[in-house]
C-alpha cells in the first residue's frame, strides 16, 4: 500500500518489523457461526528444492513501548508527531458518521491491489519464485471482499463490493484509478458511509516469509491490520483524527469479538484516498505467507464484526 501522492513505483505494502511474541490470549468469546462457504479450490504444486525457502507461522502480539496506546480491545501504534493523549482523546469520540436503518447501501468494499494473493499450501517453506499476484478473481483479494460483503449482507448493512483490477495491468496508479472508482459509487449512492480498502501484508525478513496467524474458534484465521492515515500537512487529508475513531472502533469490536484477530491500528503518515469519507480505511488480511482460506476465514469474522458494529450505530 502506497500514497496516492507518491510519483514513484508503488512496491508492496511494508509491514512493522516483527515484534516478539507473548503469552496467547484465552479463546475467543464469540461463538462462530458455521457457515456454509464451500472450501477454496487450490492446486499444491510440487516445489523444487532450490527454490524453497523458510515459511514462519506466527501469532503478533505487541511487546510495551510507548507507541501502544491501548484500546478496550487490542491497540493503536502511533507512528506519528501526534501525542499519545491527542490520540486517546480522539478515540473517545465514537465514529463520526451514522448508519441508517435502510436497504440503500452503507458500505463500500474495494481493492487497490485487487491481485494481490497468498500461498496455494501451509507448511514450513514457501516458493521463492512465486509472484504472490493472481488475476484471477477467485484466488486474489476479491475473495476476501466477498466474505465480508456477505457477511454485511446477512447482518442487514446494505454492501457493494467492487472487485475492479485497479493494479493491473499496471500497478503504477492503482490509487489514482481506485480513488476515481470510490467517487463515482459516493457520487452514484450518498448513503455509503464506510469505504474499506481490503488488501493483504507483505512480511519477509530476508528470504524468510511470515504467515500472520491466529487461532479463532478451532480454524486458523490470518491477522488483520487496520491502516489509519495521517496527514503530515501535504495530503489535503484534514478529518484524519475522525477516521481515526472510526479505526479504533472497529479495532474493539474485532478484538473483542475475536481475541488474537487483529494486529495493532498502524496510525502513521499515509493516506490511501482516506479523505474521500471519514468512514474510510485500509485493512490488511494476513500477508503473503498465509493462504488464501485463512484470509478468507478473516473476511468471514471481519464482516460479522462489522455488521455488528455497524448495526449498534443505526438511527
């Protein structure tokens, strides 16, 4: 994930340098629902050796600094100038947008980097050579966004999920074109007031690859990160401390729904065409090291939380 701004290749989203690990957290309160989603179809292809390399199963959690600014549930990490009491007295302010009880559309799922995709298999190594980008709909991000529609969908939250290749078949100003297509759906249907940019991770550390992973009621899920921007005074982005609320609301209901779902809120100076609503965030699900099924499982958990979330906010 890039800035709109930025003139130069758009690489890869970064990641947080991997932080140590501490004692997991007790299961997940919420009961999952079953489901009736049918399991994704993969091909395991055979790997030749030389192009193996190490695949890291590991469950982030936050070690104490004084960048953690601490939620009812889960945590905000300030990369900021802003100070800690700033935040935290922003997110006390609930999410400055109300939901309506209507059929009109609320929500608006979208993909920048719609091709990004994740490993076909789960083991202890990974194929160096892999591109980690599909085109096919049905093994990238568009999945993902599926399961969140459907779950927002059955929670009665009105959805449209635009599964537009925004990063092919150029990756170079995928946010200029996501931008255009988020205005024309705020042009075409006022009512949407949440705009969610879904994306996965990039985690490696040299050759190694880290598969982002939590446990939730009995299945593995990849970790969810919610992006946050700031404005350093250059992105004509000037309501970021309201999106910032919206972040930290979302972050309790997933964390308190899901212990061990989410990685911290990563509030920092980027902007991600998050000016366009004050409803509007980048989620990353897993990273490259996860499978495609486990992101999906996310997509699954992140839209019943939504829902509820959201269904807790109607006039």
């Amino acid at each position: 994930a890039e800035s709109a701004e930025a003139s130069a290749p758009e690489p890869e989203p970064s990641a947080e340098a991997p932080e140590p690990s501490e004692e997991p957290a007790e299961s997940s309160p919420v009961e999952a629902a079953e489901t009736s989603y049918p399991p994704i179809a993969v091909s395991v292809p055979e790997v030749a050796e030389e192009n193996r390399a190490a695949l890291v199963h590991k469950t982030y959690t936050v070690s104490p600094s004084n960048i953690y600014i601490p939620l009812e549930n889960g945590y905000i990490k300030n990369c900021t100038g802003i100070s800690n009491a700033d935040v935290k007295a922003q997110i006390e302010n609930p999410p400055y947008f109300t939901i309506e009880d209507t059929d009109a559309p609320q929500v608006l799922i979208m993909h920048t980097h719609t091709t990004e995709s994740y490993v076909p298999f789960t083991g202890d190594y990974y194929d160096r050579t892999m591109s980690f980008r599909s085109t096919d709909n049905s093994q990238n991000m568009a999945v993902v966004g599926d399961r969140i529609a459907s779950e927002l969908e059955a929670a009665g939250i009105g959805v449209i999920h635009d599964a537009t290749q925004h990063d092919y078949p150029s990756y170079n100003g995928a946010y200029d074109r996501s931008r255009k297509t988020v205005e024309q759906y705020l042009a075409e249907y006022p009512s949407i007031k949440v705009v969610l940019d879904v994306h996965r991770d990039a985690i490696a550390s040299g050759d190694q690859v880290y598969s982002a992973e939590a446990e939730i009621d009995g299945k593995t899920a990849a970790q969810v990160m919610i992006i946050s921007g700031c404005d350093d005074g250059s992105m004509e982005y000037p309501d970021y401390m309201k999106n910032l609320s919206f972040a930290a609301a979302l972050q309790n209901q997933l964390e308190g729904d899901w212990p061990t779902l989410t990685r911290p809120v990563l509030f920092d100076y980027r902007q991600y065409n998050q000016q366009l609503t004050t409803g509007s965030l980048l989620i990353e699900v897993g990273s490259h090291g996860n499978t495609l099924e486990q992101a999906a499982y996310s997509g699954e958990l992140i839209g019943k939380s939504l829902g509820r979330l959201l269904n807790g906010m109607k006039q």
